[in-house]
C-alpha cells in the first residue's frame, strides 16, 4: 500500500521533528524537501547558475555539513521563487512519494502542489517569535556565532518570500489538519500528527 504524508509549514514551526517522529512510528521513509532547496541554494553561494544547479543535484550534495546555516536557508529561499528549480525538483519528489511502504514528506507545497492526493496533510504552525526562539536555540547549541534578533529577522523575511511567491506559494491545502505548536510540547505535537494521521490511514 502507497501511504504518503504532507507536513508543510513555515520555518522552524517544528515540522522536521514531526516529519521524523510520524515517519518512525509508521515506519515511513521521510523526506525533508527543504533540503533539496538548501542544496540548491548552497551550490548557487559557491557560484553556481540557480537552474543548472537544481538539474545536477546530486545525492551527496544532500550531506553538506553547511546547509543548515542562516545564509543557505536565505538562498534557499531565495532560488525557491525561481518556478523552473521548484519544477526541476518535483519528479524526485513525487518519485519518493510514492515509494512502497509509506512516506512522509515535509516541505511548503506538498500537500497543495507536490502531493495534492496524499492521505494525510498536515500544516504545522507557530507564532514568528517561537519559531525564532527555537532555531535561534538550535543554532547557538551548534555553536553558531548568531543573535536571537537576526534569527527572527531571517524567519520572518524567509517567510514573507516564502508565503508571497508567485509558484507554489506558503499555504496551507484545504484539507490540512492544522497544528499551531506555540504553546504545545514537542511530545504533545508529535501526539497529535501520530493519531491524525492514524485516523487518516486506517
Ligand atoms: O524547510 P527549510 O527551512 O529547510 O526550507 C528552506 C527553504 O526552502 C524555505 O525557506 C523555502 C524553500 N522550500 C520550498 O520552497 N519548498 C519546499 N517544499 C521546501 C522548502
């Protein structure tokens, strides 16, 4: 059976430790598209052209130790508006989507673009300042040199590029389950996507 998930949301809202959770209680494969986009942005600041870069991209250009920092998230974002990268990305997606024995998929457009038919959708949100709260945590932890005020300038620019693009904008799919994770923690969100898509599944 072709289980797919969608969990799509705005920065740091915690959808990749959702995504990992729901994918390791059912089993699932899981895919963190963001990362397809950090690569491309990634090989854009080493000099690349945004196209031919999302064209060549390569399993191992996913194992960059660099593609979690702030300025490749913001390249990210930014070749992530280019409509011929996101179309040059979308039969992978598509491809692990539907791979025998269930996949999860995180990103921005999966439930509206990448996996319109997928059973379960998912829309995990939180308010700008906790989001910034957490990835500025996450990063310091890494032993990033940041400020918590450019973590939260850099979600909130991210997520107005990210929401008001033209090709396959930030939304959530009519259908989507929303979760707001503000005021939740991580093991009561986590609880919350497991029995929604339990519900969805069986
Ligand atoms: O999920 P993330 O923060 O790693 O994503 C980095 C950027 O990639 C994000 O700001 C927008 C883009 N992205 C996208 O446009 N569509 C996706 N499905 C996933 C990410």
């Amino acid at each position: 059976m072709i289980y797919t998930v969608a969990i799509d949301g705005p920065a740091a809202a915690g959808k990749g430790t959702i995504s990992k959770a729901v994918a390791a209680h059912f089993g699932f494969a899981h895919l963190d598209t963001g990362l397809l986009y950090r690569a491309v942005g990634a090989k854009v600041l080493a000099g690349a052209e945004p196209l031919a870069a999302a064209t060549s991209l390569d399993p191992t250009d996913l194992e960059n130790d660099n593609l979690r920092t702030p300025e490749v998230a913001q390249a990210a974002s930014q070749v992530a508006v280019i409509s011929e990268v996101r179309a040059a990305l979308v039969d992978f997606q598509r491809a692990f989507a539907k791979r025998e024995g269930g996949a999860v998929l995180d990103g921005r457009d999966i439930g509206t673009v990448i996996c319109p038919d997928a059973q379960a959708k998912l829309f995990v949100t939180a308010s700008a300042e906790c989001r910034a709260d957490r990835r500025f945590k996450e990063l310091a932890g890494k032993g990033l040199d940041v400020s918590a005020e450019a973590v939260l300038a850099d979600v909130m620019a991210r997520d107005k590029r990210d929401r008001e693009r033209e090709t396959a904008p930030l939304i959530a799919a009519a259908d989507a389950k929303e979760i707001d994770t503000s005021d939740l923690s991580i093991d009561q969100a986590v609880a919350a996507a497991i029995a929604f898509v339990q519900s969805r599944i069986s």
